[in-house]
C-alpha cells in the first residue's frame, strides 16, 4: 500500500490494526488505538490516518512538516498535537 512505502521510504513505524473493538462503539476505536500506541511510549508524534487516505507528495516527510509547523510556534514544547485540513 502508498501508506506502508511511505512509512518505509521515511522510517517510520506503521501499525494497522484490524481486529480492535470498542465498548464505547465504532467511533471510539481509533482513539483506543491511539491511546495504546501512546502508552506504549515508544514514539514521540504519532500520526493517525483512515483508510481512505491519499499521500500526493511522498518525497514531503512528516518529521518535516512537523518541524516547519513547531519553528513558528513561541512555546514549541507545549505542542501536544497539530490538526491539519482536508484538501
């Protein structure tokens, strides 16, 4: 999938998980699995990501867009997560 060679051209680690479930409901599910890869502690930005995404620039690394977002901010280390806009 564009998703996995993406995360390989980058280095990055790429978790699909297929099999979770939710007490809460379907909705629930990818902050349940965000929440595990969080507690985890092994990653310092985690990007979430649907099925139907589309990567149009896979030369772009998210470590950079990251960076390019944080350099403006006064408090950078204060940053807990970044939200981007649908195209």
């Amino acid at each position: 999938s564009l998703s996995a060679d993406y995360a390989r051209l980058h280095g990055y680690d790429l978790y699909i998980d297929y099999e979770s479930d939710s007490t809460r409901g379907t909705t629930w599910l990818k902050f349940d699995m965000v929440e595990r890869v969080i507690r985890a502690g092994q990653h310092d930005w985690i990007w979430y990501m649907d099925f139907d995404i589309l990567i149009t620039n896979t030369s772009t690394s998210l470590t950079n867009l990251i960076h390019e977002n944080l350099e403006n901010a006064t408090m950078p280390d204060a940053i807990d997560f970044l939200v981007t806009d649908d195209w």
